[in-house]
C-alpha cells in the first residue's frame, strides 16, 4: 500500500461521515427545541404541504365553531322575544275573554281594551327592538335586501350612494324617490313619506360617508362624496324613482370550514314577523261580539307564534349539533396534522444521542485520520 501525503483519504472519508453525523445532530437538536418534525420545507416538502392544508382546515373550523356559537346566541335572542310576544298574547287573550262575559259595562270593557291596544303596541315595540348585532330580528326584516334596481341607480347617475341598509325595511315595501337635492333626500314608503336634510356632502374625504337614518322607513343610506344632486330623479322625464326590499328567504350561517350550501345553515325570517300587523291581529274588545272575533284572532296569532318558535327552535337545534360537529372535526383535523408536523419526542431523543455520539466519534476518529500521514516521516530521516 501506498503512503501518501497531499491527499489523506481516511482524512477525507472521516470528515464527510462527520459532516453527515452534523447534520444529523442539527435536525435532532432543531425538532427537540421546536417540536416540530419539519421546520423547514427541505424537512418533507410533501408532509408540509398537506400538514398546511390541514392547518387552514382547522382555522376556518375554529372560525366556524364561533360562528355557530353566534348564531346560537342570536336564536336565543329572537326566542327571547318571541317568549315575550306569546306571554302578551295570552294576556290579550285574558283580556278578550273577560270582555266577551256579560257581567262587563261599556267603561269596563274601555278599560279592557285600553289594556289591549297598550299591549299590541308593546308587541311591535319588542318585534322592532329586539335585534343581534345590528340585525332586527323578528320584525320580518330579518333576510331582507335591496332589489336589483338599487337606490344609487334610482338617485344619482354617479356612484355616490355608497350603501343602503334596510334592516327595518319590510320585505313588500316599495320605496320611491319623490325629491333629491345636494342637501336633502325624500323617500315615500307604503304609508309615510319621510324627509331627510344633509350637510353637503361634496367636502367628504375618500372613505368618508354621511349616513341618512330614515328612521320611519326602517332604511339607511350612506352617501359619498360623489353623490351631487340626484340628476336622475330631476330627468326629464320628472318620473320618480323606485326600488324595493325583497326578502331573501332566509339568513346564512357558516358553520363550516368551506364554501358551498353544505356549510352553512339557514334561518328562515319568513315566520318570524312577530309584529301585530305580522301576526294578523286587528279588531278590539269593546263589545262581546268584538270580543268574541278577537278571540279567534289571538289564537291564530299564537298558532302563528309556535310555528315561529318550532323553527328558531329547529334552527338552534341544528346550530348546536352542527357546533358539536365541528369540535370533533377541529380535534381530529388537527390531530391529524400533528401527526405530520410535530416531532415524536421519544424517537428525536434517541436519535439526538445517537447522533451526538456518532459526532463525538467522529472528530475523535478525524483527529486521528490527519495524524496517520505521519507514518511517513521515519522514512524521510
């Protein structure tokens, strides 16, 4: 055998062996103090792609579960207030019974039914009021938008009404423009005209908004800079303006990571209008016949009001299985990442020590390495 000095290839193999026992003492040493098994993409490119997946699936799910926590608490809003409604149509109930009895006079029955208009306007009080976050909720506004033809084409040919909201809107309310200036809007509803008056709007800043409240109207418009003077209704044509609300059917839950109907629950508002006008009740207790037709008509209200609370009952009931649901998919979804992304500890601990003695054995095997070009040395004296 040969003996060489310019190149030591024991020297040469001992080094590459350590570098490769560095290298694995690095991963060992980064997955133990991290807790991951891929800290970076040269780790497993294909582990963290779906381990990435799976993270956004379990994020969306955890937006999902507050969703549903949400719309949980928005049902037992709107069945608070229909449990209220009902406490008041039975009282009216009382209230028409005791009329319709003949030991009652006229100033009785007055009585009586000074009691029944008080109690129908609290009805439409607590129907208007009761709302979740901005939204109304059991007056039959709720799922209630604003028609293809929207109030910014009907007022202006520029793009300055920059929102409507119609939350208090009724869903078969056609809505007219009758009047536009800079500093005035005039809107007639089915029963009622209201005017609005403005500051001008043309000093507004981008993304400044001036919000007209037609409080009587249950609508909103929020106006731009842009908006001028309502060109359109001042046409020559003189023709006002329409628009309408139509009702949606229903509102839209997200209770799910993805898009798609399957994600979302609905909650129909088409039996939830818990008004007066909405539960159909008219007429008086004034006499005994009165009485007796007013009778009628509060049981078919309070027919209408379970139907009411069948479905925010379905509804809440859905919601909650549905959160139920999404709880087992985060648990097993981010289980299931975990398996890909995080470090067993107990195998990175083993391979940590076998990977820091091979280090060890290493240097100590290179150091020898470089001193074996010595043996050349007696031959040289």
């Amino acid at each position: 055998m040969g003996l060489r000095i310019n190149t030591n290839v024991g020297a040469m193999n001992a080094a590459r062996n350590l570098a490769k026992s560095q290298g694995a003492f690095g991963r060992s040493l980064s997955r133990l103090s991290s807790g991951f098994r891929i800290n970076q993409a040269s780790d497993d490119t294909a582990g963290l792609s779906i381990a990435n997946n799976l993270r956004a699936q379990v994020s969306g799910l955890r937006v999902a579960s507050r969703n549903a926590s949400q719309a949980s608490a928005l049902g037992q809003t709107a069945e608070g207030a229909a449990t209220e409604i009902g406490n008041i149509l039975n009282r009216l109930r009382e209230l028409a019974v005791q009329s319709a009895s003949d030991q009652n006079d006229a100033a009785a029955r007055t009585a009586l039914d000074n009691e029944r208009s008080a109690l129908e306007s609290e009805v439409d009080r607590i129907a208007n009021s009761t709302e979740f976050n901005g939204t109304v909720l059991v007056n039959g506004s709720l799922g209630i938008s604003v028609n293809a033809t929207t109030l910014g084409s009907a007022l202006s040919a520029t793009n300055g009404v920059a929102d409507i909201q119609a939350s208090g809107a009724s869903a078969a309310a056609i809505f007219t423009v009758t009047g536009a200036t800079t500093t005035s809007l005039s809107l007639q509803g089915a029963s009622s005209t209201q005017v609005v008056t403005f500051s001008a709007v043309s000093g507004l800043g981008i993304g400044e908004f001036r919000t007209l409240n037609f409080s009587d109207l249950g609508i909103k418009v929020k106006l731009s800079a842009a908006y001028t003077n309502g060109d359109a209704v001042a046409a020559a044509t003189a023709a006002n303006k329409d628009f309408g609300m139509t009702a949606t059917g229903s509102s839209l839950f997200q209770v799910g990571a993805n898009s798609g109907a399957n994600n979302r629950i609905t909650l129909s508002g088409t039996n939830l209008d818990l008004r007066v006008s909405g539960l159909g009740i008219t007429g008086n207790v004034t006499s005994q016949s009165n009485a007796n037709t007013y009778i009628d008509t509060i049981d078919t209200a309070i027919s209408d009001l379970n139907t009411a609370l069948g479905d925010l009952g379905s509804f809440q009931n859905r919601v909650g299985f549905a959160s139920g649901n999404v709880a087992s998919a985060i648990e097993n979804t981010a289980a299931a990442e975990s398996v890909i992304r995080d470090a067993d500890i107990a195998e990175e601990t083993t391979n940590f020590t076998r990977a820091q003695i091979l280090v060890q054995a290493g240097v100590s095997i290179l150091s020898q390495a470089n001193l074996s070009a010595q043996s050349v040395l007696p031959l040289l004296r």
